[in-house]
C-alpha cells in the first residue's frame, strides 16, 4: 500500500467483460464512475471487451486502480480479467450485480469487492484502499453525476447497432440511423419475482427533467444522433416527470425520435399521445407471458387483458408495441407456453419481440424458489445465465420438449416481426 501514500491523482482503468457476448448497448455503469471520478482529478481509461476493447492496454497505460464490472453471465471473464490485474500488481477491486450478491465468491479474485452502488465508494477506496469487503454508498441525487463519460467509449460502434442487429428493441427508425442509450433513473418500484428489485432496498431514483434534455443536446451536439433508447427499466411509472421531459423536447424543437420501457399498467392514452407528440416512436412492454398463473407466479402484478390493451393503445396513438415474454417459469406447462403463443399471434404487435429463457438469478426470488424446490444442479455454469441458455429448468415439461417449445416461440417472434417488415415496405 505504500504506492498510494501521498499520491492524489490516480489512474484507474474501468474493465467491461464479457468477450463473446452480445449487447447492444454501452456500458453506461461503467460510463458514469468514470465522469464521478475523473472529476476529482483522476486519470480513466475504460477497455470495453464487448466493442473490440484491447486487455493488452492495460499494459501501455499502467494503472493503479481496476475497477471490473461484474453482471452473472459475464462474472467467469471478470474474474479472469480481475485475476490478470492483479498478477500485474494493480488493486483490483469487483463490483456490479453478481458481485453484490455474492461478494465472497468475487473476494477470491480481488483486493476489495464493493456491493451496492459503487460511485462515492470508489473515490473513497482510491484515497484510502483497504481490502476486503465493503457496502457501497448510495448516490441519491443522481444530478450531481456529471454525464457520463461516454467519450472514453467507442461510440461509433454502439450509436450504429441497428447495421449490425436487425431485430434490435431500437429499431423504431431505419438501420442508417444512430440511436443513443439514455439511463436517467435507477431502480424500479416494483418487485417482480425474477428481477434484482425484488430484494433491493434502494428507493426509486431519477433525473431531473432538466438533467435528461441536457443529456439529450450533449448527444445530438457532439454525435449528431438521430434518435435515443431509454434503456431504464420503466421510463413511464412517472407520469408527471415524462410529461415535463416531453414539454421540453417540443419546447426546444428537438426533431428526434425515442423508444422507452414501461409496464403495461404505467401507461393510458393520455400520456401516450404526450409521449408520441415528443418523437415517441415505441414503447417495449414486459408481458412476460400469455397465461395469468404464470403471472401471478412472477408477482407480476399485472394481467392478460392489460397486456392486450397495451398493444391496442398503443396502435390507436400510432406507437409500435414491442416487448417480451419469458417461457421457462416455475410449474409453467405446456399449455402454458401455448396461451403465451397465441397472445403473440393474435394481437396486432408491430414492434420487435423478445423471448427469453427465464433465468434465476442470484438473490432473486426465483433463485429462493429453485433452492426450497432443489433446482439447482452442481455442475451449471454463469455463462449460462443469458436468457438464451437454460441453466436451470423449471418448467414441469420435459427439457426436449421445452427445447422444441422455446424454438417455436421464437420462430413466432421472428415471423410477426419480418412480416411487420413487409408491410411497411408495401
């Protein structure tokens, strides 16, 4: 520790992981430590491994600190990464979901590994290491982060994903267009069984209104984007702060289109006119299924005719709907699977659809489920743990059968959204 006496300004380098996997937006996370911190003087580098980032640069720019991102199905490269800082002498310290939850699996590769929200922490550890395991502070006035730092990213790559992902939750506008990810709140005040909010303590936060329209100008000012991404778990359960986020828009005279997440019961005609009269282009639901048991199994809180409204209102205002369901869930039959089917097939949705394997992970209420139902094999792996994997089966149908199930579904998705395709070009 004796390198640290006296030394004010550091250099920290901020590692993105997951070499192989795919994303199609920035490591936003790891964009704002990196403007918190380079605020106090700090030298930052990020290597971000899912946009070609080099590990090799760790070489040329010598850091002090490492800061590694950890998420479940990219924790096996973090460690890897962690492992190598530290092999060069650098503190290296873990944070991030997966980290959080299970913080001494991640001390086995790190100096310190921070849980919870890691910004004031780490400009307190960078001044001060001290190895082990500590609690994050949280940051609950979310203006006071200068705009992340997203010139220390390879925008080019991440601004253009819809040349690269044709069925992208983005591509409300033409693949020629740069769409920008926006993050202004975080949290959800909701509990869903299957999310990480469902044992998070931390009280719902956002953006000013002001603070969002800045982010918006700074984007189209230095990027010259097109259209922007809300990629926070629901942009609509604010109906006062989205509409003085809209006024501005149309005060301003932005000429920009945007899509956001919302849950079926955040939204009514109202505010989707509002939205739409601000550029509002798609609103991406998480219907999760088509049967209520399964619903209801996920405290979902919501129901079958609301996601079918969703789909109506959204059409009657002229936004396209888009979203997800999960097939996978806990007793979940085949029949099931099925209702989840025809709810894609008989409603009018023009957006893209996502179907993901339901993945439980850990700390999460169905993680609690498969341990008191012995789910939970020995030999799964974390990479697993992608939506697209089945690291843990709970569906009370036989895995083959699921398998064939899984596939049907998605051929559904990927057949509604080509034929919205054809239409429009007719």
């Amino acid at each position: 520790m004796g390198k640290y006496f006296g030394k004010i300004i550091m250099k920290v380098v901020l590692i993105n992981p997951g070499i192989g996997k795919y994303n199609d937006s920035p490591p936003i996370n790891l964009a704002i430590l990196a403007s918190y911190l380079r605020q106090f003087g700090h030298e930052i580098k990020i290597i971000d491994k899912l946009s070609g980032g080099n590990f090799d640069d760790l070489e040329k720019f010598q850091p002090d600190f490492a800061g590694i991102t950890g998420t479940t199905p990219v924790i096996t490269d973090a460690y890897r990464c962690a492992d190598k800082c530290r092999e060069m002498g650098i503190w290296t310290v873990l944070g991030g979901v997966h980290t959080s939850i299970l913080p001494e699996e991640s001390l086995k590769h790190a100096d310190t590994v921070i849980t919870g929200e890691g910004e004031i922490t780490l400009k307190e550890l960078i001044a001060n290491p001290r190895k082990g395991i500590i609690s994050g502070k949280p940051t609950i006035d979310l203006d006071s982060i200068p705009i992340p730092a997203f010139d220390l990213l390879n925008m080019e790559f991440y601004l253009t994903v819809l040349k690269r992902v044709e069925m992208s939750f983005m591509s409300f506008t033409s693949h020629d267009k740069k769409i920008a990810c926006l993050l202004t709140s975080r949290g959800c005040p909701y509990n869903c069984l299957f999310c990480h909010n469902s044992y998070r303590t931390l009280p719902y936060r956002c953006n000013s209104p002001k603070r969002v329209l800045k982010e918006i100008k700074y984007f189209l000012d230095k990027y010259n984007v097109d259209g922007f991404f809300f990629v926070e778990d629901n942009l609509f359960c604010n109906h006062s702060r989205l509409r003085k986020i809209c006024e501005l828009i149309k005060k301003e005279k932005l000429d920009i289109v945007w899509g956001a997440n919302s849950r079926v019961d955040n939204i009514n005609s109202k505010i989707l006119k509002m939205a739409k009269s601000a550029g509002c282009k798609q609103v991406t639901f998480g219907w999760e299924s088509g049967s209520q048991r399964i619903l209801d199994i996920l405290n979902k809180r919501t129901t079958i005719e609301q996601n079918i409204k969703s789909v109506k209102l959204c059409n009657i205002v002229g936004i396209k709907a888009s979203g997800t369901v999960m097939i996978g869930n806990p007793t979940e039959t085949e029949e099931d699977i099925k209702l989840t089917q025809r709810f894609l097939t008989e409603n009018d949705i023009t957006g893209p659809i996502g179907v993901c394997i339901t993945t439980p992970y850990p700390g999460t209420g169905l993680w609690k489920w498969c341990e008191e139902n012995k789910k939970i094999p020995k030999d799964f792996r974390w990479e697993d743990f992608d939506f697209h994997h089945v690291p843990i089966h709970m569906a009370d149908i036989p895995l083959g059968r699921f398998l064939e199930l899984a596939n049907e579904t998605i051929r559904i998705a990927i057949d509604k959204f080509n034929m919205e395709k054809q239409f429009k070009a007719i």
